[in-house]
C-alpha cells in the first residue's frame, strides 16, 4: 500500500479553494505528523487518504493501486460512541472481518487491556469521559491491524495526564508496525511523536521534513510564523 502518493491533489467544494497542487508521499513506517491552521484542510486531506472522501482532481494512489488494499482505520476527534458496553464498542469495527464472534471479543478485551480499560468493558460506553472515549476509539481501530492509521486531534481537550495515556498508546501502535498520520494543534505532542512534519499552508504543502529538521529551522516563513503563533512562549529562529 505504500507509498502513499498524493499529486496535483485538489478540493475546491463549492468554487472556493482549500486545497491546490498537493504534493506528497507518505512511507509505510513511523508517525507523520500534519500541521497547519484551522480551516488548512487537514481533516478532509486525511479522509482522502482514509479513502474515505473521492478525490475529484489529482492523483491519490496507495502503493500502485487506485484503493487501499491493506486495512486502514480513522478515529475522529469526536469518535463515534454506541448505547453499547465499552468491550461491544471496541469490536465494533471487526465485524466486517471474517472473525467469529468470540476471537472478535477476545481481541476486543485484549485491546481494552492494552488502553488501560480492561475494567471498564462491561460498562455502557456512554459513561466513559472524554479521554477514556479516545482511548475506546484507539482500541476499536487498532483492534482491526491496520497497515495504516489516521488520527484526527486524537487529544484535543483532553487533560496532560490523558494526552500521556494516548501518546503512550500511539507509540505502542507505532512499535507494532502500524504507520501513524496524524493531525494535531499541539505543537509539544508534534515534537513528542512525530518522526516526519507535513506542514499545510494556503491550500499546500509547504514543508515535509523530518520533525527534528521542521522544529529546529523551519523553511519556509509560513512555518516559522506557525510555530511562533501555536507556541505560549516566543521564539527565534536562527537565520
Ligand atoms: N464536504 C465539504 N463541503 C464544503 N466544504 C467543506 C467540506 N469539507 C470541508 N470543507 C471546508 O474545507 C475547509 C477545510 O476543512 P478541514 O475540516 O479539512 O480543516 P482542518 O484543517 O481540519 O481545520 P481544523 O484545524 O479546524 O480541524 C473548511 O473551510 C471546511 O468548511
Ligand atoms: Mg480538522
């Protein structure tokens, strides 16, 4: 499936212009982070990737193929939570897959115990807070060992000890060979996790570097001028 190649990709829904000429290519390992401002076009770039969003203009390929041909999973910022048991909503997304239903409920509780929800499974899932709700979602998508996953501000609002608890659990997804994209306004969890830097700018990629490279001389002055806006403290860069 990799690599991931995104060229000339476009969306302009109703004649205005989010995305023009985006230009990429993502390997198969490590964490890529996508950076860039509200509105940049980060969550529907990563649902084009997803292959869940049709891409209208340019070429979006995975691997040689027109689809991802290896499993792909995508937890929103708000994850979708059913009037069901945590372990029920954790093996919600292996029923496509041709498991049984009780390896889906072993692999479910497995999952639960890796996210530090194990106790909670036979609970409803709609008294969980919102960072046990993230931690939920990342079991259900890790469950189906994707080749791929994308993550939408998997810990926007959340408290620093659960932001510790899903970057733990990122990592641990990284470790088991999953490639990670994914997208945050956190500029400490981006210099945490991310072993590669896309920063999105006025419809584009303006930098894909190694994050190291990305946090220590930005390129160009649409990423100096985003990381000195996202961070509480200034900075200068050396020129
Ligand atoms: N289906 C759609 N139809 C029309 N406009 C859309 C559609 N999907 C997204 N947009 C617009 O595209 C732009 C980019 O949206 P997107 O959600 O990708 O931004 P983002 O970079 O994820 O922002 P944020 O950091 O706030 O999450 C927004 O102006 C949004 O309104
Ligand atoms: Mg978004």
């Amino acid at each position: 499936m990799f690599p991931i190649e995104l060229a000339g990709v476009g969306f302009r829904p109703d004649g205005q212009c989010v995305l023009s000429g985006i230009d990429l290519q993502l390997d198969g390992d490590g964490i890529s982070i996508l950076l860039g401002p509200n509105g940049v076009g980060k969550t529907v770039l990563l649902r084009m990737i997803a292959g869940l969003q049709p891409v209208s203009e340019g070429r979006l390929t995975w691997g040689a193929a027109s689809r991802p041909d290896e499993a792909v999973a995508m937890v929103f910022q708000q994850p979708m939570i059913l009037r069901a048991s945590v372990l029920d909503n954790a093996a919600l997304g292996m029923k496509p897959l041709a498991f049984g239903r009780r390896e889906r409920r072993r692999r479910a509780h497995e999952m639960l115990e890796r996210v530090g929800l194990a106790d909670r499974a036979a609970d409803s899932a709609r008294l969980l807070s919102g960072g046990e709700r993230q931690r939920l979602a990342l079991a259900r998508a890790w469950a189906v060992q994707p080749r791929l996953l994308l993550l939408d501000e998997p810990t926007a609002s959340l408290d620093p000890s659960a932001v510790d608890a899903v970057e733990d659990i990122i990592r641990g997804i990284r470790t088991d060979g999953c490639k990670v994209l994914m997208t945050t306004h956190n500029l400490g969890q981006a210099t945490r996790l991310a072993d590669d830097v896309i920063f999105l700018a006025d419809g584009r990629v303006q930098e894909h570097a190694p994050a190291r490279q990305f946090f220590a001389r930005p390129r160009s002055n649409a990423a100096r001028r985003f990381i000195q806006a996202e961070l509480p403290w200034r900075i200068r860069f050396d020129e």
